[in-house]
C-alpha cells in the first residue's frame, strides 16, 4: 500500500511540475503581463504561470547558455529569430504579439512639457535610457535623440562606416564603449554645467532611475502609463517613425510545446488577451 501511494504521488508530483509555465519577458511586459497570467491562471486552475522580466538580450544569451524556460518573449524579432536558425525554438511558434511605443518622461516637478525640446533645458542634466547593447528600448531611445538632433553621429566612432549604418545596421552588441563614443551628445549639453546619459540594464530599471535619480528619461509607454509614472511624471508619445521600430516577437521554446505552454501561448494572442495589450499601450498587430 505505501508503495502504491508513492508512485501515486510521485506521478501526482510530475503532473504538478508539467502544470507551470515558465515565461522569460522583455521588462515593458512587467504589468500586461502579470495581468495576462492572472486571467489565464483564473480560467485555468492548476497551471502556474511564472514570470521573469529583464533584457531581451541577457535573456537570449542566458538561453543560449542552458536556461530553463518555456516561452520567451521579446522586445524585438531579432532574437526569437536567433533562437529559431540556432534550432532553439519550436518551428512555426515565433510571433508577433505586438509594436513597442517608445516615450519621453519628465518628473512634473522640473515643470517641463515634455517633447525632444524639453532635453535641451538647463533643468535636465541626466537621462535615463536602457543600455542598448542588449536591451531594445535602448536602441530605440538612441534612434529617437538621433531623429530628432539630440545626439549626432561621430565620423571617428570606432567602428568602420558607422555614421552611414542604417538603424538595422548598427552592430549595437558591439556599442560596449558607452554611447558617447559613438554619438556626439553636445546638443544635449549645450548651456549646462553638466550633463550625463544613466543607463538601466533593462527598461524596467530604466524606469526606476528617471523616477529616483535622473528625472528624465526614455521609457516605455506600458511602463509610463501605470499610475507608478503617470501620477509623478509627464510623458511625450514617439512617433513610431521617428525611432527603430521594435516588432515584439514571442516564441515557444525548443521541446516546450507542452499543452499548458501552448494554452497560455495561444492565450496571448486571443481576443481577451490582445485587449490588454492594447490598454497598457501596445500597438497591435494589423492596427
């Protein structure tokens, strides 16, 4: 009889483990989708949906490297299509869940209105962005100061050809030397004592720097519109031309196509689910 009951246990025991879904997620993802698994969970008793937020980058060379996750969710294509030619993800499962909206936030108390021009005040001496050798809304916050005059393209930035790259071009893994050695920030300086760029190593972290520390920052829009931002903070939507685009791309992970993985997956991507994404500032697929 107690034999019995551990291999009832034991087999209770894996059938438990299978009902988890571990996700891996950009950090803009924070709110919609803790709120997505908290519906999912809801409509779904038994199955755990567990999230870790951070840099799509680190995220994809942690899961080069071994880590354990079922579903990855990315703050632009490029990686999910890594994992794909790498033979790391389940073929056909890669997807767009979204585009990023990228905004300028200022602390209300520097009685700024917000917009590129906002950055040229004496006010503001430091700005928060996402470090953009691996975080996506970083590249994005760079494009967006480029777009708009605030930093300038160095002729002798230490890589070949690089004031000619097209956005897509610019080998940003490799902008390890800080972004002031391959742009000029002067325009951002200009009439200051001093000025300086803080960088977050995700754009959740990026967040907590403008809010504590910098007062200014480039973040992004489902960050800014939670009430954490919004009530302390003014914010200036980009247009979505003037800045690198960021296709938000999601993928099942190779060998993790479990019923429960594609329950959630499919979930995400269902009306229900494409309604949240949209509240928290998404701009969804087709729209």
């Amino acid at each position: 009889m107690k034999k019995l009951l551990g291999v009832i246990f034991l087999a209770l025991g894996a059938a438990w483990a299978q009902a988890q879904v571990r996700v891996v997620a950009a950090a803009d993802l924070q709110y919609a989708l803790t709120e997505l698994a908290q519906r999912f969970e809801a409509q779904n008793p038994g199955i755990r949906v567990q999230l870790s937020f951070g840099s799509s980058g680190k995220f994809y060379t942690q899961l080069t490297q071994g880590l354990e996750a079922d579903l990855y969710f990315s703050a632009e294509a490029i990686y999910p299509r890594l994992l794909e030619e790498r033979g790391l993800a389940e073929p056909g499962t890669r997807a767009l869940y979204a585009v990023g909206r990228i905004v300028l936030w200022l602390d209300r108390r520097l009685g700024l209105d917000p917009g590129p021009q906002a950055l040229k005040d004496p006010k503001v001496t430091q700005l928060a962005i996402a470090n953009p050798v691996h975080a996506p809304y970083g590249r994005a916050a760079v494009t967006l100061l480029e777009h708009y005059g605030l930093l300038k393209r160095r002729p002798d930035a230490p890589i070949p050809n690089f004031a000619r790259l097209r956005w897509e071009e610019i080998p940003w893994e490799r902008l390890d030397r800080g972004v002031e050695a391959y742009w000029d920030a002067s325009p951002l300086k200009a009439g200051k004592a001093s000025f300086s760029l803080v960088y977050g190593e995700n754009i959740s972290q990026t967040a907590q720097l403008a809010l504590a520390a910098t007062r200014a920052g480039v973040l992004a829009l489902p960050l800014a519109v939670h009430e954490s931002l919004s009530r302390p903070g003014v914010y200036w939507v980009a247009p979505l031309e003037s800045h690198l685009r960021l296709e938000q791309n999601y993928v099942v992970l190779r060998g993790k196509a479990r019923p429960e993985v594609m329950a959630f997956y499919r979930f995400v991507g269902s009306r229900e689910g494409r309604e949240v994404l949209r509240r928290y500032g998404f701009l969804l697929p087709g729209e």
